[in-house]
C-alpha cells in the first residue's frame, strides 16, 4: 500500500509541477494563495525522500487545510482578499 501512495504521489506531484492539470483544476483554486502555478505544490508533492516525522507532521496539517479550503472554495465561493469597497 506505501508503494501505491508513493507512486501516485510522485506521479500526481509531477503532473501539477508540469502544468499537466492546470486545465482540469483551475488557476483559481490558487487565489488567495502564495502560488500562481501548481508547480511549488507539485514539487512538494512528488519529493522522493522519505519525510522526517516533523514533516509528516506539516504535510499532514497542509492537506487537511488544503482539504477545507477546497471545501470551502466549492461550498461558499472563492475567499477574496484585499479591502473591499462596499460604498462606490
């Protein structure tokens, strides 16, 4: 099972590093984030070493907050950020 996890990681990581999903997921998704691309992710994603527990650690918190996000994103819209003008 560690095998099939680490290949699709790796697999999945360097196909958002490449651009490949861009299409299928979406820039927008990014908005609000430090990213422009999937490619920082991606990189992330695909590491080859094994993670240290600290890492695991962090990896698991930035998936579950990767997760709500993508929760919220589809449930409530995209999270602007900026002042908003609510008098023109």
């Amino acid at each position: 099972m560690d095998g099939f996890v680490a290949a699709t990681a790796v697999g999945g990581g360097a196909a958002l590093a490449a651009g490949l999903e861009d299409d299928h997921l979406g820039l927008d998704l990014l908005s609000g984030t430090a990213f422009t691309s999937y490619l920082w992710p991606g990189v992330a994603l695909a590491r080859l070493s094994e993670p240290t527990p600290t890492e695991r650690l962090y990896l698991a918190a930035a998936a579950a907050m990767a997760g709500l996000g993508l929760f919220a994103v589809r449930r409530h819209g995209p999270v602007r950020s900026g002042p908003r003008n609510s008098r023109s």
